[in-house]
C-alpha cells in the first residue's frame, strides 16, 4: 500500500456493509452500481483482503470485513464532524452590527 489513500472506497465499503448489497448501497450514494464495485474492489485490492463474500444478491462480510467495519464507521463519523465544523466556519454572519 503506497502513502495514499482514497475516502471514496472506504465510503463505499463502509455503506455495502451497512446495507448489505451493492445495488441498495449505490443508490444511497447517488453512484451506479457497477462504479460502488470497482470502488469496493479497489480497496480489496489496495489492503490485499478480500472484505466480503458475495453472492448473487447480497454481500456477507468476511473476517477482514467486520475486523475493519469499526474503524470505518469512526472514519465516516470523524468525515462527518469535519464536514459540519468547515461548513460552520464558511457561514458566517451577514450584514450590518449595530
């Protein structure tokens, strides 16, 4: 693994596990399903672990999946809080102070 790394897949991996497939997990994302694929597939890759067993409808974590699940979450949390605090910090107040 190289000093990079890409949100984007770990997004995606976190919202597959969460909704169970790629199709349901694409939609929440606004992504098509083949594009959450290569997503999830890369990060597969990019770690050397496969993150879960498909089948024709679903997606079941592996061992190397729920081992990483936790962290992932605290990931899109902390993504979250960032996105809140620059937000906050963009807005400020208009107009005249009296």
């Amino acid at each position: 693994m190289d000093d990079t790394f890409d949100w984007n897949r770990m997004r995606a991996f976190l919202t597959t596990a969460e909704e169970g497939s790629l199709s349901a997990a694409a939609r929440k994302l606004g992504l098509t399903q083949p594009t959450l694929g290569r997503q999830v597939s890369g990060l597969e890759e990019e770690l050397g672990l496969a993150l879960f067993e498909r089948s024709a409808r679903s997606m079941v974590l592996t061992e190397a999946g729920r081992d990483l699940l936790a962290d992932a979450r605290a990931m899109g949390e902390a993504a979250t809080r960032i996105g809140i605090l620059a937000q906050g910090r963009t807005q400020g107040l208009d107009g005249t102070e009296r």
